[in-house]
C-alpha cells in the first residue's frame, strides 16, 4: 500500500479564507457606525425639538429642582420604652443580678429587699440634699443586700464582688434590651438612614442604656449621652442640660453646622422629659404614645408619690411642644418629613 501522509493546507485557499473573514468583520463594523450615527443625528433632532427658545425657559429646563423638605441633620432617641420595653429588660436584669450574688453565696438574695434598700437610700439622701447616680444607687443597694445577709459592715464587704454583680446586671440590660427591640425599630432605623443619609443619630437617656453596645442598632448610632455621664450628672431629664451635652457632642462631629440652621429632632415616650425638654433646648419633638398608657408604677420604681405629681404637672405643661405625635416606630419616617417639610 502507498504509505498515507497528512494533508496540508493550499496556501491560496487560507489566504483567500482570511481575506473574506476581514471583509465580513469590515462591513460590521460599517453597519455598526452607521447605525451609531443615525442614533446620535436621532437625539440631537430630539433634543432641538424639545429645548425651551425663552432664556427664562432655559434656566427653568436647567436648573435642579429643590429638595421638597429641609435637610435633618440630627435625630435622637430616648431609649426606655422608645425603642424597647423597659419592663422586661430591668426584670432579666435584676435576675442576672441574684444569680451572680448567689454564686458568691448569698443564697438567699432577694430583689425586692434590693428595692427597698433602693428607696431608703433615696429617702435618706433626699433629706440630706445630696444627689446619687443610678449605678451608685445600685452599687450601695447591692452592698446592703450583701450585708443583710452577712454580719459584714458597709466597709467589709468585698468592692470587687459588688463591681462584678452590678457588671453581671448592666451586661445582661444591654442584651435585653437588643432582644426586646420593639419589632419595628430596626426597619425605622433603616428608614431614617436611607431618606436621611447625612443625618447624625444619637441616644439621650438618663439611665444606662447605650444603643452603641446593642448589635442590632449599635450601626445606626453615633453616640449616646446619659445623665450618668460625667459633666452631665446631676442634670438629667427633664434638665435642659443633658440635651445641651447632647448638642455639644453633635457639633464635635459636625463642626461645619451652624446652630441658626440646625434641624433636629428628638423622639420620646415622656411628655416631660422628651417632648418639653427637648423642645426648650431647641429640637422639634415626637412623642411616641401607645394606645394604653401604665398609670402604675414598676415594682423596681423608687421614685416617691410627690415626684410622681410633679412629673404629671410637667407632663401636661408639655403638650403644647409637641410637633408630632406616633403611636409606633414605623410611622416615623412619616412623621419626620412632615416636620421638615412644615414651615417654621
């Protein structure tokens, strides 16, 4: 048999192959351009047809069109009873308290005989004149627990046990409070934040609550002030001084923002203590009010009868400061762009 070789290529025929392939890929191209021109003298036409001959028409064609609303530049929140229910968050509090104490022992801690140390210190320093921070008032509370259930004085007992048991209870508050969020907080939070883009958030509360050591919220906030905080105490709410805090802690992240141009706005649950202080201060209030308002005091309140009176005289002083009102979070978006689009 003649032995088979492979074939080759016919130069001619590659070359002729090549030559068509490039005089395809030219009248492509061709069609392409052309069909790019005809679409631009398209617009132009267009665009000659529909621009305004008047100069006055021109610039109104032109000019951007202005924001329908005022910018916000700060929004702040109360914390308890705002954007989490203060009732179950201080009762898991108060019970990682009396487990931590009963893990040193004290067996027979009791919360309610922790209240009531809680009270007679208030009373005994109310008739002193002097004042006293929550976490101090905890701290002694804890103390005299301690020593109702021990021969031990006020000096003998251990400082480092009463720290660890007040940090068990503060810890436990702030995870609490996260798992309690009311169900629409995160969803108004994030509506706030993607009408409001440039908008600082802040908390102002007079307890120890920090939104910044929640996960679910802590990237929504900027800061938080609390009448515990030193510069602030004594003056907590309604004291227009804890909003005063509050603005000097903005204009330290904004220092480009005038006070005569300010926009903000303070969200509460307290006719006083939100609505008419912050009002006073300068901010525009939202009251959020549920439907069903407690009239009783929590167990673990301290606060004494005459206190309670005075503070429902201010809360209806009050009332005239308020610019909105909501009964939820997710209806404040709403009630934030009918503040900034209002006038004055």
């Amino acid at each position: 048999d003649t032995p088979k070789f492979p074939e080759t290529e016919d130069p001619r025929q590659t070359t002729m192959a090549q030559n068509k392939s490039v005089k395809v890929s030219t009248v492509h191209d061709l069609l392409r351009r052309s069909y790019n021109t005809v679409k631009m003298m398209l617009l132009l036409l267009t665009a000659f047809l529909v621009w305004p001959s008047s100069p006055a028409a021109v610039q109104a064609f032109t000019t951007p069109t202005a924001p329908t609303h005022k910018r916000l530049h700060l929004l702040t929140f109360d914390l308890d009873d705002t954007i989490f229910p203060i009732g179950p968050v201080v009762a898991e509090a108060n019970d990682a308290m009396i487990s931590r104490l009963q893990t040193f022992g004290y067996t027979d801690a009791n919360n309610d005989e922790i209240v009531a140390a809680s009270k007679r210190i208030r009373n005994e320093l109310r008739e002193a004149g002097e004042a006293l921070t929550y976490t101090d008032l905890r701290k002694q509370s804890i103390r005299r627990e301690i020593m109702r259930l021990t021969d031990l004085q006020h000096h003998q007992v251990d400082d480092s046990v009463v720290e660890d048991v007040f940090e068990s209870w503060l810890s436990t508050r702030h995870a609490s409070a996260d798992k309690y969020l009311f169900s629409d907080c995160v969803d108004a939070l994030e509506a706030i934040q993607l009408q409001h883009p440039d908008a600082i958030i802040g908390a102002i509360t007079n307890g120890r609550g920090n939104p910044l050591f929640m996960p679910s919220v802590k990237d929504f906030f900027h800061f938080c002030v609390s009448g515990e905080d030193e510069g602030v105490f004594p003056k907590r709410k309604p004291d227009k001084g804890i909003y005063e805090a509050a603005l000097e802690t903005f204009y330290l992240l904004r220092k480009e923002e005038s006070p005569d141009s300010l926009n903000w706005i303070h969200v509460g649950d307290d006719l006083a203590n939100d609505v008419g202080a912050a009002a006073i201060t300068g901010a525009k209030s939202i009251w959020l009010s549920a439907e069903e308002e407690e009239s009783d005091l929590p167990s673990w309140s301290t606060a004494t009868k005459e206190e309670m009176e005075r503070r429902a005289k201010l809360n209806d002083s009050a009332k005239k400061y308020v610019s909105s009102k909501i009964s939820s979070l997710n209806e404040l978006e709403s009630a934030v762009m009918h503040i900034l689009t209002s006038e004055g």
